[in-house]
C-alpha cells in the first residue's frame, strides 16, 4: 500500500515538477500534440472501454436486484449505459463535477468511514491510544474533504468569473 501510495504521489509531484502552475486536471492535456500524446490518449480509450463494464456490473447488479428482481435484465443494461453517457456528455464542465464526486467518496471511503466502522466495532477493547488513531483519521478525512470542496468551490466561482 505505501508502494502504490509513492508511486502516485511521485507521479502527481513530477508532473506538477514539469508543468507549475499550468498544470491541467487531466494530465494527458498537458503533453500537447504529436504521436506520443496520440498513443496515450487512445491506450486510455481502449482501457476504458474494456473495463467499463466491469466498474458498472455492481450498479447493473443493485438496479436488477431492485427493480427485476435479480434476473438478469440487458434492456435495463442498456439504458443504464445511456444514462451514463449522457450524463458524461451533458453535464458542464464534467471534470470539476468528477472532481467534486471523487473528493467526496475518496475521503470517506478512504479514511473516515474504516476507521469509523473500525471504531465502533472495537471502542470497548481498544486503548485510549487506538481510539485516538481512529479519531485522528476520522477528522484528517473529514478535514481533507472540506479542504477540496472549499478549493473546488473557489477555483470554479474564480475560473467562471475570469
């Protein structure tokens, strides 16, 4: 985990190390045009394509489950898909709405709810010492969150007012 934790930190510092201040939300922008650019952009649509389907098979499994009564329902599959879609086409400026999105399930996901659910499911037997981890991880979270909606926030209503 720290490993993969380095290697993306690592690879967020060099690409801020090579762009500054310009750098863009989607990093491939920042490689410009020509064929390396070209061939890191359609690696990524192929990437996309092939695991789309897997990223939606637990929503495509929920919708059956409520609304087909868990049979397997490729009509519903299919709008499910349009819905996506042209969410991800109408929707303006879709990459400060997926940062918003990430910020906000990253950080619960990633730290406050684990240590939450670690907390309430030990906070009998653990030390006053644990606790106070759990509690820590619980507010960095909760700070972290606030902090990106805050930055996303000001950085739309200055990019709109620009």
């Amino acid at each position: 985990m720290i490993f993969i934790a380095a290697m993306y930190g690592g690879f967020g510092a060099m690409g801020y190390f090579a762009f500054g201040q310009n750098t863009q939300d989607i990093i491939t922008a920042n490689m410009g045009d020509g064929l390396l650019s070209t061939v890191v952009q359609l690696g990524l649509c192929i990437n996309l394509f092939f695991t789309f389907s897997l990223m939606m098979n637990p929503v495509y499994e929920v919708f059956e489950r409520r609304f087909w009564g868990g049979r397997y329902c490729l009509w519903m599959r299919w709008i499910l898909v349009l819905v996506v879609s042209l969410i991800a086409l109408f929707v303006l400026n879709f990459a400060d709405f997926l940062s918003l999105v990430g910020s906000s399930t990253c950080c619960l996901l990633g730290f406050v709810l684990p240590a939450l659910f670690h907390f309430l499911t030990f906070k009998d037997e653990m030390r006053w010492r644990d606790a106070g981890l759990d509690v820590g991880m619980i507010v960095l979270g909760v700070v972290l969150g606030t902090h990106r909606q805050f930055e996303l926030d000001y950085c739309s209503s200055s990019n709109l007012e620009a």
